[in-house]
C-alpha cells in the first residue's frame, strides 16, 4: 500500500497538468485535502495547471495563511488571474499580506485589457545594463539556472529601463568576458507594446521563430515578456471561450464551475434566444391558413431553415478566425460580404435543385418543388451575408464579435427561411 501511495504522488509531482485536469473534478476543499499530502512546490505545479476560477475556488478554501503562502510560490501572471476572480473583499487582504513590491507587480498585470500582452506577460526576466560586460551577462545566467529558472534570452535596458537590444547565448559564448553588452547585443529588438492585441503577438513570434517577445509600454520600457508557450495557452483558451460564447455560455464557465454561476452565464442568453424563437415561430402564424391548406409545407420548413442555418455557420465561423487573425479590415467589409454572398447563391443554387427535385417527387407537385428550390437559393444566400456580416457589425459597434453570434444567426435564417419560404408558396397556390 505504501508503495502505491508513493508511486501516486511520483506521478502527481511529475505530471502536474494531467492531476489538475483530473482534480478539477473534485470540489475544491476535496481537492486540497489530497494536495496536503506533497510539498507547498508540488502543490503551486498542480495549481498552475488550474483553470483561473477552479484555482479561485481552492484558495478560498484554504487558511488565510496557507493561501498567502500558495501565491508567493505561484508565478505572477497565474497568480493575477486567479486574483482576479476572488471577491474584491478577499483579494485586497491577499495583497495586503503580499510583500508591497509583490503585491505591486500583481496590481499592475489587474490594469491591462483581458486579450492584451499586458494581461499575460510575465514580469520574471533577465535584463542587464547595456554598460555591463558578457561577463556579468554569464554570472546572471548561470545564477539563473542555479535557481531552477533558466533564461533564453537576456535583454538589455538603459538607465531609464528603455529596451535597447537583446542578447543571443551564441553571441554570449563567442565573445570576450571583457566586451561591453552594447557591443554584442542585437539593437533591432522585435518587441510589442502593452496594449497590444495577443493576435499581433503571435503574428510577431511565429514570423520572426521566437521563443519569447519582450514588452515596452509607450516610452519603451520593458516591462515584461511574453513566452510562446504562454501565448499558445492563451489563444487556445480565447478560442475556448469563443466557442461557448457563440453559443450563449460564459466565456469564464467551466466543467467545475458552481450550478449557480452557470445558470446565471447561460439563463439570459436563453431566454433571449426564446423571444427570438417566438419572433420566428411569429412568422409562421402568419401563414397558418396557408399551411392549414397544404399541410406538407410543414414538412419542408425545416429542411429549408436547417439548410440556410448551416451555411450561415460555415460563413460565421470563417468570419470570425478571420477578424481574430487581423486577415480583415472590419471597416472595409465590401469584398467579404460579396464573396460570401455569392458563394451562398451557388450552394443554394446546387442544394436547391437538389432539393427541389427531391420535394417534387415525393409530393408529385413540380410546383412545389420549383418553391424549395427558390426558398433555398435565396435563403443561403442571406445566410451568407448574415454569416459575414453579424460578427463585423458586432466588432464595429466595439462588442466581442464571438458574443452570442450563433443565437443571432439563428435568428435571422430562422426567420427569413420561414418568411421565404411560406411567401413564394403562397405566390405559387394552388401547389
């Protein structure tokens, strides 16, 4: 059994991320009764690996003590995320007993933009005076990896803190001891600003093959860095929470969030989404004398909203990567929307023969057929345009375009599918 046991807590001091993943299943308090068991360093690794508001959770389970003492040990980039989704009541007395430069540094990450370098930069790096010499340069670095945290790049600052070049291991171990920084750095430092969007970061590091970029605020004051194992997590979490956002659900909800926090994510935005399904099914009342008649047009309605809804999401989702990824100027949208357009009017064009002539067949009615096939072609190409166009007016009018979006396009396919639809059948009666 005691093998076991220490076999248990090898692999959860070695593999700290697949333990929180598995821990979060837990409440918190059961969680921490088992985190007990290994060392306050073990215990930061698995609470590192913790979704910000699983990790806010556990430190309101623990003594006061034992919390402040867990954040020391956490990095400060997770230690500001967890911070901030603890009560403002609870996270004041936390600061109150950081050290006052510790609890400055975590401050200071609370005032960048969620989705900026500033929000994720780490402000643990290795920086030197451009007067100080490669030797100095390799004392820090071999201190560094002493102290478990090894560096891959040394920047250099000037009095004011001015970012002014960075060094290069190589260039460190082929120069003489005695050589002045400015003399072996790289003045031409790719870099970005705090306010700066994580997308543009990316762009930065995946086109220059970094492993890290530093960060000035607006005079050029390095201020941080950004990892690229940092900005990867990051973005895939956004995408994360993007996804739940276009359907409704909080971009901070998770799997081990309360039942309480998650209906009150996700009840407004369905409730918002059955006014529009009422909208929708309004339409349809409309024409209840005409599908009193011909009953079968009953059977096609879904058909023809499904179709043009599939297609809206094909043109949403690709909208959406594209402003993510800056490939579109969401204030010159013409060209996008023609495209889209177009595209939706060939898919329907190519569905809607389809699918006309299979409804002719099966109701012996070309008539009626001859109406899917319109409604379709007309339907996916505003679906088309909708798809684009939803997430660009959303980013115009300075709202998260991932907001909700797929609640809205269902909405307008809904509606316009049923209205198309049930509209060129009665133009067409008798069917």
């Amino acid at each position: 059994m005691n093998l076991i046991g220490e076999l248990a807590r090898t692999l959860i001091e070695t593999h700290p991320s697949d333990t929180a993943r598995v821990l979060e299943r837990f409440e918190p308090k059961e969680t921490w009764d088992e985190l007990t068991e290994l060392d306050l360093e073990a215990q930061a690794g698995i609470v590192e690996a913790f979704s910000p508001a699983y990790g806010a959770r556990l430190l309101l389970e623990l003594p006061v003590e034992t919390r402040t003492d867990l954040i020391r040990e956490l990095s400060s980039e997770t230690a500001a995320d967890i911070l901030e989704y603890l009560p403002e009541e609870d996270r004041s007395s936390l600061l109150s007993s950081l050290s006052h430069l510790h609890a400055e540094e975590l401050e200071t990450l609370f005032e960048y933009d969620e989705g900026t370098a500033g929000s994720i930069m780490s402000p643990e790096f290795v920086a030197l005076r451009q007067d100080a010499t490669v030797a100095n340069a390799l004392r820090r670095l071999r201190r560094m990896a002493i102290l478990g945290k090894p560096s891959t790049y040394i920047y250099v600052i000037d009095e004011e803190r001015v970012l002014t070049g960075v060094l290069l291991l190589r260039d460190l171990a082929l120069a003489r001891p005695e050589n002045p920084l400015h003399d072996v750095m790289i003045a031409d430092v790719v870099r970005a600003l705090v306010d700066e969007e994580l997308t543009g970061v990316a762009r930065r590091l995946r086109e220059h093959n970094l492993l890290a970029v530093p960060i000035t605020d607006a005079t050029g004051r390095l201020v941080g860095v950004v990892s690229a194992t940092q900005l990867v997590s990051e973005l895939q979490e956004e995408g994360f929470e993007d996804a739940q956002k276009m359907f409704g659900a909080g971009s901070d909800e998770h799997a081990s969030s309360t039942a309480r926090f998650t209906i009150g994510k996700r009840l407004p935005w369905l409730s918002i989404n059955l006014a529009t399904a009422f909208l929708a099914a309004g339409v349809i009342r409309v024409f209840d004398p005409l599908i009193a008649q011909v009953t079968i047009l009953a059977a096609f309605l879904p058909v023809v909203a499904g179709q043009s809804g599939n297609a809206g999401a094909q043109a949403l989702a690709v909208m959406l990567r594209s402003l993510a990824l800056e490939e579109i100027d969401p204030r010159r949208p013409r060209k996008v929307i023609l495209k889209e357009s177009f595209v939706g009017f060939v898919n329907g064009l190519a569905t809607g023969l389809l699918a006309g002539t299979f409804s002719a067949w099966i109701s012996g009615s070309t008539v009626l057929g001859g109406v899917v096939a319109v409604a379709m072609t007309i339907n996916l190409t505003i679906a088309g345009v909708a798809g684009a166009l939803i997430p660009i007016v959303m980013e115009r009018l300075g709202r998260d375009p991932a907001q909700s979006s797929n609640i809205i396009l269902t909405t307008v396919t809904d509606v316009f599918g049923f209205a198309t639809f049930l509209g060129l059948a009665l133009l067409a009666r008798p069917l």
